[in-house]
C-alpha cells in the first residue's frame, strides 16, 4: 500500500493580533492557546498543521481563511522541491529593466513589470578547514631502547575545525511560480558594475544593490522577515533546506494574499 503524502497548512502572520483570533484558530487546528499566539506571531508563515488527506488540508485552509487569515495549503514534496535558481554574478541597469548573468554568461531579462517579490534574508554557511598540529610526544619505546634517556618525537595531528560564515542574499521572484527565481549572494557578485558607489565593504555593496533593485521594481513587496533565526515546523536535515522552505512559504502566502494560484 502506497504511502500517504502529507499535506501541511500554512498561514501568513496577521496584521493584528487579539485573544479572538487566537481563540478561534486554536480551535480550527487543534492546539492550545499558547502554542496558537506562538503559531501567529513573528514576521513570516508558520505551518500550523499536518494532514494526511488534501481534503482535510483544504478543510483546516478555508476554516483559516473564514476568519481573515492568509493560508495555503502545500503538498510536503512540493514544499522540499528545490526551487529554480538563477544564480547571479553581475547586473546590468537598464530603463526599467535589469540583466542578470551568471558566471556562465548566460543572461536573464527582469522588466518592471516582471518581479513580484524582492525577499532579503541570511544565511550561515559551514565551512570545515583541515588543521594541522605539532607537538611533541614521550616515546616509551624509544626510551627504553636508549637505556632510560627520555625520548621526545615530533607527532602531528589532523583535525577538521568548523566555522560558520554569515551571508546576506536577495530572491527576485516571478509573478507565476512556474519562473526561476533570481538569486544573489553577497559574496558571489562581482560588483564592479556599481561604479562610483563600489565601496570596500561586500555589506555596503550589497545593500546598494538591493536599493538599486526596489527602485527598478517599485511595483514588487519586499519582504525581509529571513534576517532573522529561521523557524520553520517542517522536519529538515539541514539549515539550507529550512532556508528554502521558508522562502518558498513566504512566496506562496504572498501570492496568495494577492488572490493568485500557489500551484504549479
């Protein structure tokens, strides 16, 4: 017998929040009243329950939505597919439109017209460095083949240190979600294209170029929400699959809140 695919529920944070609206929600997913405040607080979508049926997911989502609150439903592959991710390396400005390539050289075209949502975030990559040591050792046997004289011997040790690096990103998200996003890292960019404004620090640049980027697209919401500790309630195996989730929840409650299809 296959194995049933679980489908979550997700909502968007409301604008207001009142021992009303926590009441009523608690009772719609079957959980306390503290766990509920925690489930509607904070600045980005929270998944608020686990279905083993798409009805009963879409059930809990209209119950959702009947009293005001943004919700989605999400079926668990689809919300740990990996997105589609243009990876840039430089920009070009043009009058009201921006040019994106890759290290590759190929190029992606966004119009004014053509981005939804800019979304800000960080991230923490682990690097492991291999590090090596010396230090002296007491040989034993050494020592004992020599009469007593105390014998020393040069030892060293590999070991693997683990660091972790902060780094700053921009998702340029497409009207339909069937569109790559266009994604920039703030250590990945080539900068040069800024010109005067090129600055030592890869922060300063990076900020320049997301100002640069809300003012070619007035018209997309930019969210920032992901700057701060990711929270996702879907189990992961790791900080980067978070990341997507959470982006990918942030995307599709705002398509939502527009009234558009969160479906592929």
């Amino acid at each position: 017998m296959a194995e049933q695919e679980i489908v979550h529920v997700a909502i968007a944070p409301p604008d207001t929040l009142d021992a009303d609206l926590v009441g009523k929600v608690a009772t719609i997913v079957n959980k306390g009243i503290y766990d509920t405040r925690l489930l509607l607080t904070g600045g980005f979508p929270k998944i608020v329950a686990h279905c083993q049926s798409l009805q009963a997911a879409e059930s809990i989502t209209q119950s959702l939505r009947d009293v005001g609150l943004v919700a989605i439903v999400c079926r668990d592959t689809e919300l740990r597919k990996r997105s589609q991710i243009f990876s840039a390396h430089t920009l070009e400005f043009g009058t009201g439109e921006v040019l994106f390539r890759d290290k590759n050289g190929q190029v992606v075209r966004k119009r004014a017209s053509d981005v939804f949502l800019i979304l800000r975030g960080r991230r923490q990559t682990q690097i492991e460095t291999e590090v090596t040591t010396t230090k002296m050792k007491f040989s034993l046997g050494a020592t004992a083949l020599m009469g007593g004289i105390p014998i020393w011997r040069r030892v060293r040790d590999k070991n693997r240190d683990v660091s972790f690096e902060t780094e700053f990103f921009a998702r340029l998200y497409d009207w339909k979600p069937t569109e790559p996003c266009v994604e920039i890292l703030q250590h990945a960019i080539n900068y040069s294209f800024v010109g005067e404004q090129m600055a030592v620090s890869s922060l300063t640049n990076f900020n320049t170029v997301v100002e640069k980027l809300k003012g070619v697209f007035p018209q997309a919401a930019f969210d920032n929400s992901l700057e701060k500790t990711l929270q996702t309630a879907v189990p992961s195996t790791s900080v980067q699959e978070k990341l997507e989730i959470d982006c990918k929840l942030i995307y599709l409650c705002r398509l939502a809140a527009h009234g558009l299809s969160t479906f592929k």
